[in-house]
C-alpha cells in the first residue's frame, strides 16, 4: 500500500468555516493507493485545492500507469473540492481513456456530489455510468441529452466520445495482453507492463500495437521493430525480475 500526506494548514478548519458539510478527516489530506484485480483504488481525505493540485496530479498519474483496467476514486473523505481538484480528475480520467482504462468515482461526499452536479460532469466520474456506457447504446443516448444543455457541453461530450472509443478498443487490448501471456510465460500484469512500456516507447496507440499482435496471431508479419520492441521490453522485464530475487 502506497500512502501520500499533503501538507495543508487550511485543513478540516478551513472547510468548515466556508460552510462545508463536515466530513471527518485528518488534519493532513492524505493520498492512500491499493492494487487488487487489475483495479488501483486512491483514497483521498482532505481538501482538493490548488494547494494539493500538483501531488493529486503526481497520485492519479501514477495510479493510472500502474492499474490493468480502471481507477476507483474514493472521495467520501473529502470536504472541499475547487476547480482546481476537477481539473485534475478529469485530467487523470483523460489520461485514463488514452490508455484504454477507465477511471470513476466510487464512494464521494457531499462536497464533490455538489461541484460534480453543478458543473455537469457527474457523468464522466460516476462509478456506475462507465460500465453501462461500454454496453448499452440507450444508456450513451441518455447521457448526450443529460449533458447536452451542461456548461461546457461541448467539450463534455468530446469526453463522452473519447472514453466510448478507449472502451471499444479494451477487448483487442485484453486479447493480445493473452497472446503475450502465452508467447512469452507472463502473469497478466506482466503482459499488461509489456504492452505498455512498448507504446511508450514507439510513442504508438495502446490498442494499435494490440492490433498488430493480434493480426499476427491470425498469419500476418509482426512488423520488425514492434517484435523488436516486444522482445526487448520483455528482456527488460525479466532483467528486473532476476535482480529483484537477487
């Protein structure tokens, strides 16, 4: 388990004082991180202000690049949150749907429900809404009207877009992750790193390098420098792998 403090003098007084819902939190906002299943869960108590920003930032990155499928935020621990704090989860979830991962929000206080439902967003974070979205046509319907009329709706609903694409890409993703596990004897995760770490490196789509994989799986060449870059990402792999038990 990976823990972040953030140092914040504002602390549960501040909310407070503003008018906020009180929310029982430590003095400290705190960060706290967990891996099970594929799923990195980030559990934040505290403030989201400009004061926290740039360690939200660094946590929700990190907790993007490190998760096989999604990120659960739980934000039932926090009692103030600005645009500066909505700014940066809707940067991590942007960051997310580039990796073909999705990121919502699972437990949430009132403060955010507030921020959320005012500004229009609560549908690009609700925990609920990313699953039907990936499998029902009239949920996506629905959700285009719900924040048609939203401000910033065009800019909403270029999100909207783009996290139905990341989904549409997934089981190509999760298809050749297997190929990978095959081929080379790798955990899940391990295959997952491999993918990864190659589409950093080519600068190349998650789910075209996917694609590629699978379409060499079916008879075609794997292009030369993406076997290269395969076979030198799983080099790396074990590399660590044997120093780490060393």
């Amino acid at each position: 388990m990976q823990q972040r403090r953030i140092p914040h003098s504002a602390g549960a007084a501040g909310a407070k004082a503003a008018g906020t819902p009180a929310v029982d939190m430590p003095y400290e906002p705190e960060i706290r991180t967990w891996s099970r299943d594929g799923t990195v869960t980030v559990v934040i108590r505290g403030e989201l202000d400009i004061a926290g920003e740039p360690v939200l930032k660094s946590a929700l990155e990190d907790a993007v690049n490190q998760c096989r499928d999604h990120v659960e935020l739980d934000l039932g621990g926090v009692g103030f949150c600005d645009c500066s704090g909505l700014n940066v989860l809707l940067a991590a979830r942007r960051h997310a749907a580039g990796q073909g991962k999705t990121l919502s929000v699972g437990a949430i206080g009132p403060a955010v429900t507030n921020l959320l439902i005012k500004t229009g967003t609560w549908p690009l974070l609700a925990g609920t809404w990313a699953a039907k979205d990936a499998r029902s046509g009239e949920t996506e319907d629905a959700l285009s009207d719900e924040i048609e009329d939203a401000p910033g709706a065009e800019d909403l609903l270029a999100e909207v877009a783009h996290l139905r694409r990341a989904m549409r890409t997934r089981p190509a993703i999760d298809q050749a992750t297997g190929v990978l596990m095959a081929t080379f004897s790798l955990t899940s995760e391990d295959a997952w790193a491999v993918l990864v770490t190659v589409s950093q490196n080519t600068n190349t789509k998650l789910h075209h390098i996917a694609e590629e994989v699978l379409a060499a799986v079916q008879g075609d060449s794997l292009p030369d420098g993406l076997q290269t870059q395969l076979a030198a990402a799983v080099g790396a792999l074990r590399a660590d792998e044997g120093s780490s038990s060393g």
